[in-house]
C-alpha cells in the first residue's frame, strides 16, 4: 500500500502559498518526504511532512495586502513549530512541568466537582429562593440559643396571620424516628419516614409519578412511598395505589392506603426519606389537639413557609420577630425569624444567635487547598522558565534585532504556557475520570464528571487562567531584555528575578510545612477523641431497632437473648448514643427551675442499660426491678445536677420527679459539645433498640448466634445490627474525610514542590559545572560540592519553615477550637513537619547536586 503525505498539510501549503512558490518547494517537500519514509517508517515521515510545511510558509514571502489573518495564522503555526521545538530541546523541564501541572489540575477538577455537589444541596427544589425555614432564637440568661424546633400549630397560625406566606407546613424533623417496619401480605421492609402537613407538597418539589398531588395527603391515613420502595414492596409503582400497608414503630402498629408514589429523593437533598404520613395522623397518635394554641411552648417540629413572591422577607422578619413576644406571656426573649431553606445545609451553626460556620468550612478549606496546589504547579512553571532563561535568551535577541515586537514575543511565550496547560488539563480530565471512584468512595458522594456546558466552559476558564498564572511571568520577563546586551553576552540574571525565583520557592515549600502539620495535628485529634474513654463502655455492644414480636415482648426476649452462650448483658432504650452530631444524645427538652430555663437531654431506657454500659454512679442506685416506684424516678447526670443547684440531690424532687442517683459525666454527643444536663427516665415499654453485650473477640460466633435466635423468634423480619463503637465513629465521619483528603493533597503538595525543586538543581548545577570542575580540581571534595550548591536552596527550605510555622500553629489552634475536648498542641508537631520539609527537600536537591559533584572535571573544561 501507498503512503502518500498528509492531505491536510498540502491542503494548508497550498491555501498560503502562490503558485510560483510551490513550484519551488512541492517537489522538494516531496522528494524528502520519500526519503524519510524509506529510512523512518511512514508516521515519522508524515509527522516531519507537516512541520516541513510550516517551516516552508514562514519562508514564503507573505503579501502584505491587508490580508492579516493570514499572515496571523502564519505567525501562529511559527509559534507552534518554535513551542515543539522547545519542548523537544528541554525535555526534563517539559515533563515537570506536565506532571506537576497536570497533578494540579487534577486536584482542581476533582475538589471542583465536590464544592459543585456541596453548594447545590437542596437546590433542586423548583421555588426554592422562596422556601424558608422558621427558626427561633431563645435568649435565656442572657446567652442566646438559636435552634429551628417550633410547635405544630405554628404553621398554620403563620398561614392565617401573615398575607405574605403563601403556604406554611409543619414536619417531624430529619431523624426523628428510627426506620419504620413496613408490612405487605408477604414482604416486610425497613424505611424511613417522616410526617407532614399535605401543604409539604406545595412548598418542595417530590414530583408524584403515581397520585394526584392536591389529594393524596387528604385523609388522615393517606401514605406516599418513593419509586424504589414501590418496586421493593410491589415490584412496580403502579401495582401499589390503591393498596392497603401496615406500618410499625415500638409498639405502635397502624394500616395505611398508599395514594401516590413520588421521585426518589435527590441524592443532593440534605434529606433522605422513603415515605410520607401526614401531620394529623401523628397528632393522633400523640393524643394531640388540632388548632390549640399556646404560644410560650415550644416542640421538636420544624416548620417550613412558602413566601409569596415578590414579598419583602426582611419586613416579614420584622414582623414574625415580634409575634411571640405579642402573642405569649413569657416568650419576651423568644424570636422568630426565616432561614433560606437551601442554607441549612452549609451554615448549620449558629453562636450566640450569629451563624458561625458549617460545612461551608470544608467547602472553603478544600477551595483553599485546590488553588494552593494549582498556584504550586504554577510556580514551577515559572521557575523552571525563568531558570532556563539563559538558555533561550539569544533567541529573544535575534527576533527582537531583525525586528519581532515585544508583543509578539509575549503572545509566543503565552501560547507556550497556553500549550503546556492543554496538554495538563487534558492528562487532568482523564486522570480525574480514573480517580473518581476512589474519590466517591472517599467522600460518600455520586459525584460524576460529564461535558455539558457548563463543565466545558468551567474547564475553559481553568486553562485561560492557569495559563495566564503560569506563563505571565516568563513572558514579561524573557521578552524585556535588550537585544544589544544579549547579542553581546551581557546578559545577567538581576536581582529582582533571583528574589522572585527564591520567593517562590519559599512559598510552596512554606504550603507544604502548613500542609504536614495540618495532617498531623487532624489524625492526632482524631486518635485522641478515637481513644479517649467517653465515659461509658462502647466495646463489643451490638445494636438493632426493636420490631415485629419482640415489640411488647421486650423483657421475655430480653431473657431469653441472655441465655445465648455468647451474649453477656442485655438491655434497651430510646434512641441511641453517637451516630451522626444531631442524632446521638436523646431528646432534648427545657426545664423550668428557680427561675431558670435549663435545656435538658433525656433518654427512656430499660432495666440494666446504664451497668450495661458501664456508666458510673457517683452517689444513689441504678433502676432496679425491685422496686415499682422507680418509674417515677429520675437519674441525673453531673452536669444536670449543676445547672439545676442542688446540693446532696439524692432523694429530692424536681419537675415532680424523685432524684434516684446521679452519674458521672459521659460524653452522649461528640467532643465537639461539652457535657450538657442529661436524664433517665424509666419506661421499658417505650424502648425501640436493643442493646446487647458480647463477650470480646467472638464477634462472627456472636452475630450467627443472634442471627439464627432473632430470625426464630421474629420469622419475617431481616436482622439489621450496628455496632455502638461503629455508630461513635460515627460522629467524626466528616473530619476521618478531611484527614483522609488531607494526607493525599499535602503529599501532591509536597511532590509538586519537589518536582520544581528538582528542576531548579538541574538547571544550577548545569549553569555552574564549570565552576565545580574549577573548585574540583583545586582540591574541593564531593561533599563539600554537594554542601556548596545545596546551601542556596536550604536557605531558601528554612526560611519557608521559620514562615509557615506561626501560620500552621494559627490554623491548627482555629479548628482545634471547634472540639470541646482536644489534645495537647505540642512543639514536636512543628519541629517533625520541619524535619521532614528539610529532609525531602534534601534529598531532593542531593540528588542533582552528587551527581554534579561526580562528574569529571576534564570533561566539562573540554568543552572550552
């Protein structure tokens, strides 16, 4: 088979050239095109084809007839054929710089993709900069406690009195309930629910598939399932309206008619449920009345408004700010305001009334990272461009002598760097698309990288403005030399270059410093409130929802679980400990006393919970069977029995309730809180997770046993268990992700960094091979070479670490703030992180610069 030239490279030398010229040049293009195809192979052969073309257009005499896009595009082809040949010429330099970039880059794309899915939570709802949450600030004691709970009348009370509110619903709030058990003929399931006002449908945007959406929360037991619960329980959405379904939780049971099926929820809502039951039928279920209004209670429900548009919500503020004060006769320090619903999920702390943060932390941190490791990579570029200035300069000078304009010159050193960072961001996309399981995973996210729009314009903007970082520099620097002095060999690196060179330097490496003690401080906080004994024995304790039979059997399946040659201990209660922030610790609720307004956590439990778990008693007795009267009692804990005053509180009364004992302070929420009041109260009948103590290491022998047991005892019901130790790691899911993140970016960090370090020792070691052949020969040894090129760079590491340790204690010191409970901020974090910068930037450096010193010095002083 014949190979011929490339079409598309005669085509192009035939759109620029006139006929005389390509009378002169075609043949002989041609004629070299067959030799090198004899001696190269066809794709070397047609690869130096189209660069013999380009070269040929730059030598044809172009006419200057106002045609200037030609000559333009004949410019631009130039600039390519000279970038290639670059690259080619200063191959060590190229491929830094496209690693490092491109590692950059792929740290950017991917952050980008996580802040992109954390800053569109909640987004998805179709009216949703109308849809605002009622929250409430309470300022007892003169500190004001912001929280969004509110009491179920006020939704509708809000509806009737306020004309700018187009609809108003109150809901339980995001686990409230543990999961329901759900019942056909012949399937049983575990989902989670929550119960709604039918106005819920009008203010957020779940699309029914199946169902009108006006009708179908009407009647008390009307029930909405998702689209995968439908196709769990009745293989397909449409079999199911119309049925009839049990659902139960604790002891409670009650049938249902499905009346629609909607969407399954984003995976970007804050949000996740699998059914809806309305608002009415919990008050039943409560023994709540409808309609009655008492403004200075409160409840744990969240009400959520639909504003009319157009309506002024600050006014509105002003006028809900004044509602309970107006309406209630001791709600003076009670105030009502509005919160964009899509705010929740990212400014969720609030601190004396003033939102203080969230997640949006993490989403600025991480922005942070990704434009440090991008502005590394950058860095390198620069450099690595200006270091190799010495190399390119009589290039500069002879285009400026025979003419070339300094603009002309920086569009060619910007088109180098333009280049440079297509071929990253390429390498950077793929990369990203390989890393985004492992990245998912990591993070707990769904995240996907597609090409709409909006992503091709976002990738856009990164390479014009990575480019424009990284090449600006070097373009300015390079094409304002004189020709004179460079044609003459005066050319000199001045001062202000070798400062910006070296306080670049001093900056990545001042980042990685931040970076190392940033990691080390997160996993040693993590270790510390991993290790640290939360007051109450979390080891070896399996939990699961009570259900089915055992619902009203909990002391006999109590006794008999007890018998199993595995299991030490058994008991149950409300709720459980640890888990995510918001769930772990009970209910909390408010106590009046002397006066004083006292938020009061509690928990219903069963006989043995509290030895089960080991918490200790400081002074009285624990529940016991013995005794009926116990169920009238109550267990404080220490800081209840602070807040409340009382001395030698053992058998007094408060709130109508017998103090019984009181435990030592243990940590039911996170260390993020300190310990707050907490109570038990006796009611083995409302209890819904079992608690069950194994004896240690027989884990596996321990789940089969209870297996086989619960699936006898409780036929139709799947055995779903967690471990308590599991559920208290829990807790610090978010910052074991920043650790995680954190270990892998401060690594790319540092690699990034020495990458560019590695380069500039190449380029100083060559610069300067004469010199250390000289310094050779008169006696200098190996070591002392490698001691005096490295000096210039170590001065440089120090001052980069004498920078960054204030800045990384200031850091450290701010998040270590957000735990209550924290470790000791010792000095060897520091001093370790400095270490390790100085001795990877040592080996670094030594790398290039023994290898320097082992090079004959006949053979650098020939070249003389």
């Amino acid at each position: 088979m014949k190979t011929n030239p490339p079409k598309f490279a005669k085509a192009i030398l035939h759109r620029f050239c006139d006929l005389k010229f390509l009378e002169e040049v075609e043949g002989d293009l041609n004629e070299e095109f067959q030799r090198r195809l004899e001696r190269q192979g066809p794709f070397k052969a047609r690869w130096h084809y189209v660069i013999d073309v380009f070269h040929s257009i730059q030598l044809h005499p172009l006419k200057r007839t106002g045609s200037s896009p030609t000559f333009s595009f004949s410019l631009f082809l130039h600039n390519l054929l000279i970038i290639y040949r670059n690259f080619l010429r200063f191959k060590s330099t190229f491929l830094i710089n496209l690693l490092g970039l491109s590692t950059g880059l792929t740290c950017l794309i991917l952050i980008s993709l996580w802040v992109n899915d954390e800053l569109n939570f909640d987004t998805f709802h179709e009216k949703k900069d109308r849809v605002f949450q009622v929250m409430e600030h309470r300022g007892p004691n003169g500190a004001i406690n912001t929280s969004g709970q509110t009491a179920d009348f006020l939704a509708g009370a809000l509806a009737r009195e306020m004309p700018e509110i187009e609809h108003a619903a109150v809901v339980t709030p995001p686990n409230f309930f543990p999961a329901f058990t759900l019942s056909t003929t012949h399937v049983h399931a575990k989902a989670v629910g929550k119960f709604v006002d039918p106005s819920f449908l009008n203010i957020f945007s779940y699309p029914l598939l199946q169902g009108n959406a006006n009708e179908a929360l009407r009647s008390k037991n009307d029930m909405l399932i998702s689209e995968s619960l439908a196709k769990r329980l009745f293989k397909t959405p449409e079999d199911c309206i119309g049925k009839s379904m049990e659902w139960e939780l604790m002891d409670i049971k009650k049938q249902v008619l499905i009346t629609g099926v909607f969407k399954d929820v984003p995976v970007n809502s804050s949000e996740q449920f699998d059914f809806i039951l309305t608002f009415d039928a919990f008050r039943d279920l409560m023994g709540m009345k409808s309609g009655e209004a008492n403004w200075d209670s409160s409840a744990p429900f969240f009400t959520y408004v639909l504003v009319k548009e157009n309506s002024p919500v600050d006014l509105l503020n002003k006028k809900m700010g004044d509602l309970l004060k107006s309406k209630g006769k001791n709600s003076q320090d009670r105030t009502l305001f509005l919160k964009p619903y899509a705010d929740n999920y990212l400014y969720g702390q609030y601190e004396n009334g003033v939102v203080t943060g969230g997640r949006i932390e993490y989403v600025r941190l991480f922005s942070i990272i990704a434009i440090i490791i991008v502005l590394i990579a950058c860095i390198n570029f620069m450099n690595l461009s200006t270091a190799k200035a010495s190399k390119r300069i009589k290039e500069v000078g002879i285009k400026k002598a025979i003419g070339a304009q300094r603009t002309t010159l920086i569009h060619q050193y910007l088109g180098e760097a333009f280049m440079m960072t297509i071929l990253s961001l390429a390498i950077a996309v793929s990369l990203a698309s390989l890393l985004l399981p492992q990245f998912n995973e990591i993070t707990r996210k769904h995240l996907t990288l597609s090409f709409d729009g909006n992503v091709i314009i976002a990738l856009a903007v990164i390479a014009i403005s990575t480019a424009l970082l990284a090449g600006a520099y070097p373009a300015l620097y390079l094409s304002g030399q004189s020709p004179a002095k460079v044609l003459k060999g005066q050319f000199k690196s001045s001062l202000g270059e070798l400062w910006a060179r070296k306080g670049l330097v001093v900056f990545q490496f001042a980042a990685s410093v931040v970076f190392i003690v940033s990691v080390l401080v997160v996993y040693k906080q993590i270790e510390f409130i991993q290790t640290k004994n939360p007051g109450y024995n979390k080891d070896n304790v399996i939990c699961f929802d009570i259900e089915g039979k055992v619902t009203g059997n909990v002391q006999t399946f109590i006794s008999e679980i007890k018998k199993l040659n595995t299991v030490l201990d058994a008991s149950s209660m409300l709720g459980t400990f640890g888990g995510e922030p918001k769930d772990g610790g009970g209910t909390p609720g408010q106590l009046e006393w002397n006066g004083k307004t006292i938020i009061m956590n509690s928990a219903t439990v069963n006989y043995g919970l509290i030895e089960l778990l080991n918490i200790e008693l400081k002074e009285g007795r624990s529940f016991s069977q013995n005794f009926a009267s116990d169920a009238e009692k109550v267990i404080y804990n220490e800081a209840a029995i602070e807040a409340l005053g009382l001395q030698d509180p053992v058998g007094k009364k408060v709130d109508g309730k017998e103090i019984l004992g009181v435990v030592k302070n243990f940590h039911f929420q996170s260390f993020h809180e300190t310990v707050k009041p907490y109570a038990f109260r006796l009611a083995p009948q409302e209890t819904i997770t079992m608690f069950v103590k194994i004896k240690g290491g027989t884990e596996k022998q321990a789940v089969a046993e209870l297996e086989k047991f619960y699936k006898f005892y409780n036929p139709g019901f799947a055995f779903n268990f967690k471990f308590l130790d599991h559920e208290y790691q829990a807790q610090y899911v978010a910052e074991q992700r920043v650790a995680v993140l954190s270990k892998y970016f401060a690594g790319l960090a540092i690699i990034i960094s020495c990458l560019g370090l590695f380069g500039l020792a190449a380029f100083t070691t060559e610069r300067r091979r004469k010199e250390i052949s000289i310094r050779k020969i008169l006696g200098l040894s190996e070591l002392g070479i490698v001691f005096l090129l490295s000096n210039e760079f170590m001065r440089s590491i120090m001052l980069s670490i004498c920078i960054a340790l204030p800045i990384s204690y200031f850091i450290s010191t701010q998040w270590l703030e957000t735990f209550a409970y924290r470790f000791d901020l010792n000095l060897w974090y520091f001093a370790g992180a400095a270490v390790v910068t100085l001795l990877i930037a040592w080996i670094t450096i030594g790398m290039q610069t023994m290898k320097a010193a082992k090079v004959n010095p006949a053979s650098s002083l020939r070249s003389e």
